[in-house]
C-alpha cells in the first residue's frame, strides 16, 4: 500500500459518516479501537480482510476505500500536512509533529499547510540561485584544471563516432552530422517553434532531435548543436539533480561536439606541424576546421598540454573588460572574487583581451607580451561580435613558449601589476579629486546573471572609465 495516509483518511470519513466511534466500529470488525486509530492515522497497514469486514460495515465497497482520492477538501489539507511533517526536509529542522485532528480548526490547517508549500518552493528556488550555479561553476574550472582541460574518454568516443561517420580530414560536413545522428537512430529536424528555453530537444520515442533552423546553412553553430545532443544520448546523461551535475552534462556535451568538429587525431596532426614549423595560430586551426574562433580557442586548450607540451590560457572577455569564461594551467592570475569565482571579474586594462578592443584592424590577430607579477606571457587575441556585444577571445602561453607561436615577434609589451589597485583599476589623484563627490549616475544592470556588481564607487559602474567619460565632456562643453 503506497499511501496509508489516504486510505486512513477514507476510512475515517465513511466512519464518522456512518455516526460510528473508533471503539463501536472496532467491536464490530474484531479489532481494539487504538488499532483502528492507527490505520487511520496512516501508521498501521491493514490487511485486506480487515479492509472488506469495514466496508461491509460501514456499507461501502473495498474499492471505495482504496481510492486514492481525498474524501473532502479538509482530508486533502490533513494528507498533504502529514505528508509534509514525514518529509526528511522537516525532520531536518528539528520540530514537533502536530496531528490535524479534528479539533485543528480549519485556518490553522490551511495557514500550516501553506506555510509547508512556501518552505518547499524556497527550498526549490535555492538549488538555482546565482550562488549556487557561481560556486558549482568555480569546482568545475578547478577540476578541469587538475585534468588539463583534457576529457580522454570523451576524446576517444568522438574520435570512433566520427571515424564510422567515414570523415577523414577538414570539415565535418553537415551531412556526415546528419549520418552520425542516422547510425544511433535519430533523425534531425528543424524547426521554427522549438520552446524558448531549449536548445534542441529529442523525441527518445519517435527518433528525431528537434532543432532550430539554420540562421547560416552549414554553419558551425547547427553542426554543433546537433552534435551536443546525440551527446547526450551518447553519454547516457540522466535529468540532472543538480546544478552541478547540469554544469558537468553541459561541459561534456560541449566537449564531445568540439571533440567531433576537430577530431584529436586530426587536430593533434595539425597543430603538430604548426609547432614543428614554430607557426602555431588560433586562427589557421579554426579555418582549417571551419568552426569559430571561441571553438578552436577552446578546443586548443583541450590539446595543448596532453598533447603539444604546452600549458594555456584562455580568456572571453566582454567589451566592458568582464570575464565571461576563462581557463588557465599556465599560472597567470585570474581576477577571482572571494569565493574564487572569475565570471564577470574584471581582467587588467593592459591585457591583450583588453587592449585588442582599441585596435581598428580587427580581421587578424592582436599579439602582444604581457608582464605580469607572475611572470611573461604572449598573448593572442581575436575581437568577435555577437548579436548583443563584442567579446575578445585570447589564448596564451608563458613567455618560454611563444616561439612555437606565430605573432612572437610582436613589438606590442604592456606592463600590469593587477590585483595592485594602483594598476589599472583606481583613478589618479588628479582625475579623482576633481570629480569625487561631484557626480551621481545610475547602474546598468548587468546582463550576464554568474557576474557580480564590480565594486567602485558606483555599484556596477567604473569609476575611472566614468570620470574620463565626465572629463572628456566637460573638455567638449567648455568649448
Ligand atoms: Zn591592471
């Protein structure tokens, strides 16, 4: 019997109805009426003799007592309270139980009941709050960096799918996306009203991966986002229980469709040679795939150190200088708050991913060596837009390994002393005391939900950048 509590309260109800007591209607069925009383409370399972010698009783069939529907309104408010105060979640709080017996009036039910309801929708809400999905963010970069940002078991299963898809070399075509979808039995389909949350979803029943349509045929962002869900089918994902575990599908799933777009074996070959020929670039291994710049950034990140002897970085950085994503084995210091998480930190003004946004070339690479407290490093970064904004994708390496690198004889060197405030990030003397105290704006709120509020002056706002703005337009109103 999988719900004792509605079957008490049915028993209950036709009792009362029938004008019996607990003790009267015992006597007749052959049972001490304190042994009723637990049947009724849920505690005590009856046998189903028992069951039909009370219904006969009581002039009602046994399936009119094993009805799994509350008997009244007020019995629907009694189960749903028991069930509560037998939840572990209260039990964890260390409360009495109180029993909903009839001398319980109505409001006092129905106040505890929806006091139990909001509790358990807190309690829902918490497993997603930014704090949550900010910390289970940081332990996956950590993890990540114990491995080398290298998955072999995930290198090894794209490797094979990819291998019966019958590609050799270059591109995954979208064809052969579609032929590796056919062999584990789905078919792709596109359309225009997939839900606004979802990204893709698959019908387990009928074979097909819903996906949105091609905003450019054969880009790389379709052929990826089929790949990502044959992942999940591939890796045998379950509904995840947590946001970690969500953030860990997501990796992997990411992982996977990289791992098929640039196969190791290829990707290795290629970047191999390049290191051999000291010609090393982002930009070739992505052409050569035809995948996006952040793709073959990342992707290199995978290969770099298990396979060419490189250790890494790899930073998306906004436009307002926020990180967005980033990666490192190579011992350069990420701007980290508190609790060690880097999303929405703002990087050093002197950065390659921040000085390539002042470059007016932007179809090539940005090179440049940054000194930093911790050592050299080369840097390369590529300035990308996306609907919203413009981002910068860097990769880099410590100063020792740029010669493998195309862009090492950059003449671009910038100095940064960051986390030192006096760095990059406070105002002058000069600049603060002309403007400290003679200014109020208001915060844009920031749109990435993992960032933070950059401390300053102004929550979310510069301070420097604000008073070069305000001093550049006094400059123009004087005039
Ligand atoms: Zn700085």
């Amino acid at each position: 019997m999988s719900d004792l509590v509605t079957l008490g309260q049915r028993i209950r109800h036709y009792r009362t109805a029938a004008g019996l007591t607990l003790d009267q209607l015992g006597d007749r069925v052959g049972v001490a009426g304190s042994q009723l009383s637990l049947m009724e409370n849920g505690r005590r399972e009856p046998r189903v003799t028992l069951l039909t010698a009370i219904g006969s009783e009581l002039g009602v069939t046994l399936a009119d007592l094993l009805d799994t529907t509350p008997p009244t309104p007020r019995a629907a408010l009694e189960i749903e309270l028991e069930r509560a105060q037998r939840s572990p979640h209260y039990a964890g709080l260390g409360l009495p139980v109180v029993r909903a017996g009839r001398s319980m009036p109505d409001d006092v039910l129905e106040s505890l009941v929806g006091l139990h309801r909001a509790l358990l929708e807190r309690e829902r809400q918490a497993i997603a709050t930014p704090e949550e999905a900010r910390r289970a963010n940081t332990a996956q970069r950590l993890h990540m960096r114990t491995l080398d940002n290298y998955l072999p078991d995930i290198e090894e299963l794209a490797q094979q799918v990819v291998r019966e898809s019958g590609h050799v070399s270059g591109a995954l075509t979208h064809r052969e996306v579609g032929l590796m979808a056919q062999k584990l039995g789905f078919e792709l389909v596109y359309v225009n009203d997939l839900p606004h949350s979802a990204r893709s979803v698959t019908d387990l029943d009928n074979g097909r991966i819903y996906l949105p349509p091609a905003s450019i045929p054969g880009g790389h962002g379709l052929r990826s986002m089929a790949l990502q869900a044959i992942a999940h089918r591939l890796l045998g994902h379950e509904v995840p229980t947590s946001y970690a575990e969500f953030l860990r599908q997501r990796l992997e799933i990411n992982y996977f469709a990289a791992a098929c777009l640039m196969p190791r074996e290829q990707s290795v070959a290629f970047l191999s040679q390049a290191k051999a020929d000291r010609n090393i670039a982002v930009e070739d291994f992505r052409d050569a795939f035809g995948v996006t710049h952040e793709a073959a950034a990342l992707r290199f990140t995978n290969l770099a150190t298990s396979h060419l002897d490189l250790t890494v970085h790899f930073l998306r950085v906004g436009d307002d200088g926020a990180v967005y994503k980033a990666y490192e084995n190579d011992g350069l210091r990420l701007p980290v708050d508190v609790t060690g998480s880097t999303e929405g930190q703002l990087v050093c003004r002197t950065w390659s991913a921040r000085a390539a946004f002042a470059r007016t070339n932007r179809t090539t690479e940005y090179y440049q060596y940054t000194d930093t407290p911790e050592g050299t490093f080369w840097e390369s970064t590529q300035i990308g837009t996306s609907a919203s904004d413009e981002f910068s994708i860097t990769v880099g390496v410590p100063f020792a390994d740029s010669k493998w690198f195309r862009g090492r004889d950059t003449v671009n060197r910038h100095r940064s002393t960051c986390p030192d405030p006096t760095c990059c990030k406070r105002p002058d003397g000069e600049l603060a005391t002309r403007w400290k105290g003679k200014v109020w704006t208001s915060a844009k709120l920031h749109a990435h939900i993992l960032s933070p509020l950059p401390s300053g002056t102004f929550p979310g706002v510069d301070d420097l950048e604000l008073y070069r703005f305000l001093e550049s337009h006094a400059a123009d109103a004087e005039q």
